[in-house]
C-alpha cells in the first residue's frame, strides 16, 4: 500500500516520538534489571550488562529488559539482538541504539566465541536498530538490509543520533553513522561460514522496508519489530491490512523460536497473538471509520474489543492511543477503495 503524502507528514511526526515506544512517560523500571547480574544499564557506572542466551546450534538471542522507550534509566538499550557463530565470523541481527551498546554486544559475544563480527542484519531503519553498526567497523565485511532502509538511514540518521541523545539525556553517547550497503529487494537466500539464511522483506507491514531472518533448518525467526512479544506493537509506521497478512505468513513457518524486536524470546503463540489483536482492531477501526467516526470517537470502541489482549502488553493504552490517527487514516483508505 503506498501512503499518500497527506498522512506522510503525520508519519514522520510519529516517527519523531521514536520507533518502539511503551507509551510516553511509561516507566517499567526494567532497564535497570533486577538483581546485581541481571541484563540492564547501571545508570552510575554508565554501563550496560548484557547475558548471550543460547537458543539453538551456535544461535543466541540477547534480549533487553527495557519496555520502554530510550531513557536515561535504562540508557537507551530497549531492543533484542541475536547472532550466530559461523565457521568464518558471526553474523549479528540488529545493533542496537548506539556505538556504546553496539561495544557492549561486541563483549557479550565475545563471551561465547574468539570469531569476529563479520557481518550485520539491520531489520529496519528506527535508531534503536541499527545504532550499534559501527562498534563492529573494524571486523565486519557486509551490512545488510532492505534498499528502503538503506536510504533512510542515509537520509535520518543523525536525526537518530540527536534524538535518542535527548531522551536518554546523553546516556547513550556518541555513534558514528555505519549505513547499510548490502541491499535486498525481495526473498534472499545467503550462505555465510556455511549457514543458511534467508532474508525476506515483510511488504512494510510494520514500517517502510523491515526485513526478517530466517533459519530454515534450525527454525530461528528473527523478526525485528514485526513481532512483538511482552510488549505493546507500535503500529505508528506501518501498513496494518499487510501486517496481519504477513503475520499469517510467519505462523505458517512454524519457528520453534522467536526472537522479537522488543519483549520476551517467544516462538509462534506471540505471533498468533498479535495477528488476533491486529485483525479485531483493524475490523473495528474499519467499522467506526465507515460510520463516520472521528479517530477521538472511534478509539474507545477499539479499546473495549481488543481490551483481552491488554495483560500481554506493556504500554498498551498509550500506543493504542498514539497510534489510532494513524490506524483510522489507514481504515478511510481502504474504506475508500472498496
Ligand atoms: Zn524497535
């Protein structure tokens, strides 16, 4: 679906709010951890403690407490990461928000395995994503990613920079810009060190050129932002009609394990979750659209008929609520086509 320029500028206004948030002003608390060695950011020490989580042959996940936005109390660090031990280097799904946690990665690998970064997944072009890249620059060969994510990082990514230094109140210091160069347009399959990946784009269901990773043969799904688990989806971005059917596509995959965006690791129940919510809102938001409600007016209907999916989802009345403008332009879209 194209957006039209009208509800374009909108969009980037969102954008500006950043890419993942658990509601504005939401604080879990999270990303400090619980307990001395749990995953979060000690905002005395300005440091990070990250654990790698073993989920399949030489594949770990490492996930962020944090489910909320970038903020001086957990320093920035609010989404997953995942990489994978080759026989020639690792390859690294996703960065994270800055240069600083991009190091911290780099240590937590280091953990696991002597072998370099030799090559980086970026799953769409939000800060929080991508960030890390350059922590990797002396090791890593191939940064991949979508051509649309390509150019926007080219084009937004010091505004990232900037805009995730004021909300952490400089906790993230400074990064350099390592923009993708190894561009995919379509279904991709790759072997790297001997493994196979296949990288596919999920049609900007949740925002403009997100790609996925899959392991056929382990069943690993790393899934960016198009999946959600322990955490409220962002749908400021995205095209939803194309989400729910991307979602369909994902659990036919049937992944033995998820590793999400933002949230728990998780395998296809987080899936079926989300395509359930998503399917009633855009039904109901599609329904009171068509009666000629306002966004205002529809967004407590909404509230009320997907309200069962609420206990899964941290942040859940205040994205619902920054999100229905951007649900309901859609809805009078699609109304309008049919
Ligand atoms: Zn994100």
């Amino acid at each position: 679906m194209k957006i039209p320029y009208k509800i374009f500028l909108p969009i980037l206004a969102l954008l500006l709010l950043s890419c993942s948030g658990g509601g504005a002003g939401r604080s879990s608390g999270a990303g400090s951890g619980s307990g001395k060695n749990a995953p979060g950011y000690d905002p005395k020490t300005k440091t990070y403690k990250m654990k790698a989580r073993k989920i399949g042959p030489d594949i770990y996940a490492v996930l962020s407490p944090a489910r909320d936005l970038p903020n001086p109390k957990n320093g920035g660090w609010n989404s997953n990461s995942a990489f994978v031990i080759t026989k020639d280097g690792v390859l690294l799904f996703d960065s994270g928000s800055s240069q600083k946690i991009g190091a911290t990665l780099k240590q937590t690998i280091a953990t696991v395995t002597d072998k370099p970064v030799r090559w980086i997944v970026n799953s769409h072009a939000h800060g929080d994503h991508w960030l890390g890249n350059a922590a990797f620059k002396k090791t890593v060969k191939d940064i991949y990613a979508s051509e649309q994510v390509a150019e926007s990082i080219f084009a937004d990514g010091q505004t990232w920079i900037d805009r995730f230094r004021r909300m952490t109140k400089g906790a993230i210091g400074k990064s350099e810009i390592m923009a993708p160069e190894k561009t995919i347009t379509k279904r991709t399959e790759v072997v790297l060190g001997g493994r196979k990946f296949v990288l596919f784009p999920s049609g900007n269901s949740h925002s403009r050129g997100d790609i996925l990773l899959w392991m056929p043969e382990e069943r690993a799904l790393f899934t960016g932002d198009v999946v959600y688990s322990t955490r409220m989806p962002s749908t400021f971005a995205s095209n939803l009609d194309r989400w729910i059917v991307m979602l369909g596509e994902l659990e036919r995959l049937k992944p033995r394990v998820v590793v999400p965006g933002h949230g728990d690791l998780t395998d296809a129940t987080s899936i079926t979750r989300m395509r359930e919510m998503f399917t009633i809102l855009w039904r109901e938001t599609r329904k009171h659209q068509k009666n000629g409600l306002s966004p205002e007016k529809t967004l407590p209907l909404v509230r009320q008929a997907v309200l069962k999916f609420k206990p899964h989802y941290p942040g859940f009345e205040d994205k619902l609520k920054r999100d229905m403008a951007r649900v309901h332009a859609q809805a009078e879209i699609a109304n309008k086509r049919k």
